[in-house]
C-alpha cells in the first residue's frame, strides 16, 4: 500500500502550476473499496467510491487507474460510474480560490504535466469557468484547448464551448487610460511619428 501511495502522489501533486505549493509537502490519504497493485506490470487499481486526499487538493471518482512507464512516469486515469463525473478541486497558491473540475474521465501525466477531462467536462479557476467535451490544459505552459462535442441530436445545433472570463482586477498590469488622457504605446519607438496626427 506504501508505493501505491507513492506512485499516486506522482499523479496528483500538480493538477495546475498555480495550485497550493504547501500541498507538496503534505501526508496523502487514500479511500476506496478495492486496491490492488501490480508490481510486474506497473499498474495500481483503486475501486469504488475512491477519494484521495492531500492537503487542499482532493480527487473523487469511482475508479483510479495509474500505469508507469520504463522511466518512471505515471500516468493516472480517473474514471467516472454510473452517470457521475469524475472530480478535482485544489487551492490556487497565495489566493483563497480554488481549481476544480469535472469529466467522465480525467488523465493526468506526470512526464508532460498535461491534464485532460473528456466528455461533459468543466474546469473552473476562481471566477472563470471553461466548459466541453475535452479540455486539455498544459500546467507548465497554462494553456488551454477546449473543443465541443457532436450534439446527440443531428437535427440539432452543433456542440459549443462556453468559457465565462472574468476581467481582470484592479492589480492588472494593464490598465486603461484614463477619459481625455493621451494612451501611449509602449515598444514601437521605431514608429513614432508615422501614421501620427
């Protein structure tokens, strides 16, 4: 049970570069009906009911799956049952917010650090919130990919993504001009006077 737990956290220390940095350095708890472990084949299965725990973040789905590769990478695949989604959620670090989202399926690469929710998916990061039927984030780069599913019913409109961004708060290091003042361009000191009136 103790490289179970070893090989899990691999998978779960970093759902997004921005979450709880304390969490790193805290004790994994592990709950689920079933665990079996594979030692030949590099595998490690957690059944039922299974929610893992460590620090802020925790993870919630009816089945974990986690393989590891010839170089020691894990890649975990949390799968959902029974018409339910599969759940994350984390503190972002030095914010009182949280990421969290949901899919069918959630996998996540410890080599890549690339996270993937298939089907009915959701994340949400404080106020902004993506959703589709795969999203793809990239924890390093922290970019998103979002893409819409085919619509069940083929009369019906095309699947859509929908993303909810919020604007940027007053700490924003752009900010607008104020009314009557001059906005002045910063980098095209080549250009100045061109075009200019």
């Amino acid at each position: 049970m103790k490289r179970l737990a070893t090989l899990t956290l691999c998978l779960l220390i970093s759902v997004t570069a921005h979450a709880e940095r304390a969490d790193r350095d805290k004790p994994m708890l592990l709950e689920a009906n079933r665990a079996s472990l594979d030692d030949a084949k590099k595998i490690q299965i957690l059944e039922g009911d299974v929610l893992i725990t460590k620090g802020t973040m925790t993870l919630k789905a009816d089945r974990v799956v986690i393989t590891e590769d010839q170089y020691g990478f894990q890649k975990g695949t949390a799968f959902s049952g029974k018409g339910g989604l599969a759940r994350f959620r984390q503190k972002r670090d030095g914010k009182e917010e949280y990421v969290e989202g949901e899919g069918e399926r959630i996998e996540y690469n410890t080599n890549t650090e690339v996270v993937e929710l298939f089907h009915r998916a959701w994340v949400k990061s404080g106020e902004d919130q993506v959703k589709g039927d795969y999203i793809w984030y990239d924890a390093v780069s922290e970019k998103y990919l979002v893409t819409a599913g085919e619509t069940l019913n083929p009369k019906g409109p095309p699947g859509r993504v929908r993303a909810v961004i919020q604007p940027k708060g007053k700490d924003s290091e752009t900010k607008p001009a104020p009314r009557g003042e001059r906005l002045e361009l910063k980098g095209a000191g080549n250009l100045s006077g061109q075009g200019a009136q």
